[in-house]
C-alpha cells in the first residue's frame, strides 16, 4: 500500500512525511472541503486541487524555503456556506523530545508531561502565534491513530497523528479548553476501535465517554498549614477515626460544592478526623461504586468539574477534616472505550489469559511487569496527592494483585518462576508507590486493603514490608460482627477470638473497618446484623461501636451506620436520613450521640490512641468470663500516665456488682456508659464513678465493683487525670 493509500485508510505511522510542505508540494486533509487556497504569509494564493477523499494538494515549488525551518502558510477552505482560515497541524513539530518519550517507561515524572491534552500557543516560522491543543498517547503495537472530536464536528478524518517512539502525537491548531475529544486506533489486530485518553482530566459525564480538555487549574488552595502540619504529624500516634462515604447516595442531588459544606459539618459533628470516599476517579458504570475505573487522572463528572473536587477538600482542610479517596490500582473494566486492548493488543492488561482478568469482577488485572503500566499507575497515584491535596490514599484489593492464584482455582493460574504464587511485580509496585507517596507528599497515608496474612504490609520497604502505613484489620471486622451476631447466651465460648484480635493488634498498623462491604448485597446492617429485639439491638450497636473505639487500631466507619440505620445500603436508595425523625428517632439519634461523643473521647485521651500499633498501649485484664460474656482491658498512653479501663458486658444480663481488677486504686470516673440515657439506653450505670480499693483481682493490685448493664460499655478513667 503506497504512502497516500496507507494515509486515507488511517495507518500512516508517520503522516507528516505526507502531509504539509514537501519538494514543492503543499498537502492536507480537509473533509467536507469544496475547495480553496493555500495563504502564504507574503499574501500570496495558489488553489488546491482535490486529490481523493479529504486528500487536497497545491503546488508550491518554493515551498519549503532554505532560509527557514518552514514556510509560514495556512488555508482557506471553502466548505460550501463557509469560507474557514485552517491552519495546518503539520507546520509544527513535535512537542516531547525523544528522551521525554522514552522515559515514560522509567517512572512517573514524565508520563502527566507527555502524555494527554495541553492547550498552548505555538509559533509559526515567521512568528505568528496560533492557539490549539498538543495531544499524546501511548499506543506503542497501533497501525494509526487519529484524534478527533469538536474541533473537526467528530469527522476523525483531519487530523492522523505521528507516531514516535511508542507515543502519538500532534498539535491541533484551533483546538482549545472544554473541547470534547476521543482516539481512533487502528489496532495491530486491524480493527478500529475509539478511544478516551487515559491520560485525561476531565472527562464527559457518564454515560458518555469522552475526554475534555482541561486547563492548568488556577485553584487558589488555602490549606498551605493543614499541609505543614500534616507534614510533622505521625499518623500512627495520632486520633484516626473516618467517616466512610459513597458521594452519589450520601445525598443523592448534590455536587462537589455543596456536598463539601454539609459532610463536612456532619462528619466535624460526629467528630471523626478523616472523611473518606468511594472512588471519585471517573467510571462507565454507576452501580461499581466507583471501583470499575475507566479514567485514572479524572475525578468523576458526576458531581461537577475538577476544581469543584479541589474545593471540597479545601474546605475540609479548613475545618479540620482529613480526606482519603478510595484508588484502584488492581484491575480496571473491559469497556471498549477505556483502557482494554488499547492499541489492538493487551497493553495496559496481561497477554498471559491465566494473568489477564480478575475473575471477580469480570475486568482486566493491570501489567504490573510493564515499565509503561506500573509509571501510568504511579503517575495517577502522584496525581491525585499532587493536584487535589489528599490526605490519603485507600489502595483497593491489595490480596488480588499479591497472589497469582487469588480468586483463581487450579488449572486458572499460571505459578512464578519460582513455583510459588506470589506476584513480585506487584510487591515491587507496591514497595514503589508507598515510597514514592511518602517521598513527595510526606504525611499521606497509605492504606492498604489486604484480607489476608501477608507479612510486612505496614513494615517498611527497606526491611521488605510493602510500606503502607496501616492495614485494614478484615480479621478484625469478621470476628467481632461474627461475634456480636451470636446470641448472647452462646457469646461466651467465643471469647478467645476476641482476645486473638487484642493480642494480634500490634502485627501490623491496622484500621478497624466497619465498611460499606459488610451492609450490603443481603449483609444487612449493623443493626440487623444484632441479635434480639429493637431495643436489645440498638444496644448492640452502641457496645459494638464502643468496641471498635476503644480497640487498638484507627476506626472507621460507613456512612448510616453512625446512626444504626436499618435498611441496607444500595448506591440507588443511599441513607435512611429519615429513620432520625421517625417513631425510632430518639434510639437513632442516641447513637449517633454516642458516635460523636467517642470521637470527642479519643481525641482527648492519648491512651485511645497513641499506643494503637505499640505493646505498651494495652493491658489485658480479663476475656476468660465466658459465663458472662465480659470483656475488659485497659488502653494506656506509652509516653504518659493517661489510662482508660474499658469494660464491656455483651451478655443479655445486668451485672450490678462485677468485680473487675484495675491498675492503680482510687476514684475512677464513668467517662463513657453506652447504656445512658443520653443514647436512649436503659440508665443503668455508677452514678458517675467507682472507687478501687488495694485489693487484688485480675492479676492487678487494686480492683473495683461496678455496675456493667447488659448489652453494653463503661469506661473509666482515674480521677487523678487532667483530661476531660
């Protein structure tokens, strides 16, 4: 196929040696054209002949001159109604060099400069300043490539571009900021598929799938202290409690804006530290809740234009809330618009078919042995902590891009040379993006989503861990809603998983997730979850909460549940916000009284929190009394003197008179009672303290009678502390 045919059929690898100025020769694709000139800058005309197709050609034996890198010209089409100045986007060269090309492979500087959209000026030979848009892709195996979209009515005929080193570029003069625009790939494979930029900013909102261009954002952040601060802070030795929270159903109806104001008085209200979201980054399909990603630098349009996300955070920064956002580097989908066979071969996904899916959710797993596919991930991770200030990063489905056989059964996988079935590419990948995060953006947390008992997830990458700095305790999660969802009669016999959780809680640095996959697909709530009737399970919910507070490890919690909402959750249906006003208000409103009040607790007891990942920072006093179900330890501040006794009773039964040993005698107060009647529970308690006498029990030298009503927590605090 000669050059001109190769041309017209869009697999051309390298149309600039066709198109615009050569020997003597002006070529251009202008469809729909009728005719016209081409316009030297000396004013000088010479018509175009139609050739084939969109294919015109002019005859310009000085074309191209000697004494400059190109002959300045543009052309005038005739379109029929419309006479139209065009300029042609092969008067300019490339605007990456080959080494910024190739070096998109070796890490993720040079990917968000390279590749995607950029809107700029560039200069003729003689001077002349035209506006337009840089567009780049990788698409290494493509036989072409053209970009298309509201600068040329969609046609995708006009503007083939060049192919260098792997990466498709050209400037489209004419183009700007907010214009809509797709690839059309021919594909090593010959088929033509359309494609959205991977590299995009914006994208259309979903259903549709365009990208957009987007400007450099001149967002005006305010937040330069909450980043210092964060900068010094040690998460570890901080309070970490956080509100978790799918956007579209929180409050269906709002945007970036408005949702910034009313979660953020929500969330400072119940007084968690973080606010967490459900990925924003851009997805096809409504219904994944966000995990099924189709563009990774876009937040979703949703809920309006990037800098609308960027100040939802601002705002939060401003009133003293953190925010994490879900990421998802372990898979993506196979819609025919994103990442999938992007260039007629797996690029972005494995060509292995035993390593190419990930069977539970029917999407592609992410090449992680791929230069290119590990700087993409990098580089969005960067992106994200870069241009919307996040506090933290939640990684997704860490368990499924460590083992080779996750989700896979025999014959499904494909072992590593080394006959194991651990997945090194992604350790590497991991052990990178956790130093690369902690290297750029000191103080933003990583948290991994790992449901198995991988080693070192927390531990630092130089002594082999993965890095992160906490870990979801999934473990944690199952056993104690396992637990709690046994009749209370039959609890005591499953102490010893709670006391496996305690003793377990210095492995690694956990978070105690209370998350959105335990309410939902027919789990039910965490009030329905309970044993008992209405008032019996609402009390359920308070002592469980109070557990997840006073356990080491940072809590976390999903939206609704701060109030024991009933109904499960579904993204189409979102919270019940009128179970708080119902017949059951008050039971409803008392937990979420509780739910403010522990935070409040935690923040100002050190003993909740510094010691969360430290031996030192819990002392076990009993989880033997399988007869009553009781459960009690104290959490203690390894620098101070700050203790807190935390009592729970998870039986059916009052325990006016328990003897429970205690560390140090004297007055300790009842600083927390979930059985009171502020949280609508029965008012059982001790009437505001308990006075521990030298006598032994429990191993300690003093020991207290207290009042412990069923179903519930009390927490003590000695008298002597200044904290309140």
């Amino acid at each position: 196929m000669d050059s001109i045919a190769r041309l017209l059929a869009g697999t051309h690898p390298s149309p600039q040696t066709v198109l615009g100025a050569h020997d003597g020769i002006v070529r251009a694709l202008l469809p729909g054209a009728r005719g016209g000139h081409i316009v030297s800058s000396d004013g000088s005309r010479e018509p175009l002949r139609h050739v084939d197709g969109p294919l015109f050609t002019a005859d310009r034996p000085d074309f191209p001159r000697t004494d400059l890198p190109c002959t300045d010209y543009w052309f005038s089409v005739d379109y029929g109604d419309v006479t139209v100045d065009v300029d042609d986007p092969y008067l300019f060269g490339p605007r990456s060099s080959a080494a910024e090309r190739v070096a998109i492979g070796a890490g993720p500087d040079g990917v968000v400069d390279v590749l995607g959209a950029f809107a700029r000026r560039r200069t003729t030979a003689s001077g002349r300043q035209v506006s337009g848009v840089d567009f780049a892709v990788w698409a290494p195996n493509a036989r072409g490539v053209a970009v298309f979209g509201d600068f040329d009515a969609w046609g995708a005929q006009q503007y083939p571009m060049s192919r260098r080193d792997g990466v498709w570029e050209l400037f489209v003069p004419g183009a700007s900021v907010g214009d809509r625009y797709k690839y059309r790939v021919v594909g090593a494979d010959g088929l033509i598929r359309d494609k959205a930029d991977p590299l995009a900013h914006r994208t259309q909102c979903p259903p549709e799938t365009a990208s957009i261009v987007d400007a450099p954002s001149q967002y005006a952040w305010s937040d330069a202290d909450w980043i210092t601060d964060r900068e010094l802070a040690d998460p570890v030795r901080r309070p970490l409690s956080v509100y978790e929270v799918h956007l579209g159903s929180w409050r269906p109806g709002l945007d970036y804006r408005r949702a910034a104001h009313l979660l953020a008085d929500h969330v400072t209200e119940l007084n968690f530290t973080h606010l967490q979201l459900l990925p924003l980054t851009e997805h096809p399909y409504g219904p994944s809740w966000g995990y099924q990603v189709g563009s990774f630098f876009a937040p979703t349009a949703r809920f309006g234009a990037p800098d609308d996300l960027r100040y939802l955070v601002d705002h939060c920064h401003r009133r003293g809330l953190g925010v994490i956002l879900d990421w998802v580097p372990a898979h993506f989908p196979k819609d025919p618009f994103a990442l999938g066979e992007f260039d007629g071969t797996p690029l972005y996904e494995h060509a292995d078919p035993l390593r190419r899916e990930q069977p539970d959710w029917g999407t592609y797993a992410f090449n992680l042995g791929r230069d290119e596919v590990r700087s993409f991930l990098l580089a969005s991770a960067r992106y994200w902590c870069d241009e919307f200030h996040v506090d933290g990063l939640r990684v997704d489905a860490v368990a499924a891009m460590l083992y080779r056989d996750y989700s896979r059964g025999p014959g499904h996988w494909r072992p590593a040379p080394d006959g194991s079935h651990r997945n090194e590419e992604a350790v590497d990948f991991l052990r990178d993006l956790t130093d690369l995060v902690r290297g750029d953006h000191p103080g933003v947390l990583m948290i991994a989503e790992e449901s198995t008992a991988w080693p070192g997830v927390t531990s630092p990458t130089a002594d082999g861990g993965l890095g992160f700095d906490f870990k979801w305790d999934l473990g944690w999660m199952h056993r104690t809603l396992d637990y709690l969802g046994t009749e209370p009669a039959d609890r005591g016999g499953q102490n010893p998983a709670l006391l496996d959780s305690l003793t377990g809680a210095v492995r690694e640095r956990y978070v105690l997730p209370l998350s959105h996959d335990e309410m939902v697909h027919g789990k039910g709530t965490l009030t329905t979850r309970m044993p008992g009737d209405d008032r019996a399970r609402a009390d359920h919910v308070r002592a469980l909460l109070a557990y997840q507070w006073a356990h080491p490890g940072k809590n976390l919690l999903f939206m609704g549940q701060e109030f024991g909402q009933v109904g499960e959750w579904s993204d189409h249906l979102g919270v019940d916000w009128g179970a708080l006003h119902g017949d059951d208000g008050p039971v409803h409103r008392g937990i979420a009284r509780l739910v403010s009040d522990l935070g409040r607790l935690m923040r100002a007891r050190p003993a909740l929190y510094r010691g969360d990942a430290d031996a030192a920072g819990l002392d076990i006093l009993d989880t033997n009394d399988t007869e009553h179900a009781v459960v009690a330890f104290v959490r203690c501040d390894p620098d101070g003197d700050d203790l807190v006794a935390c009592l729970f009773n998870f039986s059916d039964d009052d325990l006016p008179d328990y003897r429970i040993g205690l560390p140090v005698a004297g007055r300790w107060r009842e600083i927390l009672n979930t059985a009171a009647l502020d949280y609508r529970g029965s008012g059982v308690g001790n009437l505001g303290a308990v006075h521990a006498y030298p006598q032994p029990s429990h191993g300690r030298s003093a020991s207290a009678w207290v009042a412990l009503p069923a179903r519930s927590s009390v927490w003590l605090a000695p008298d002597n502390d200044v904290q309140h």
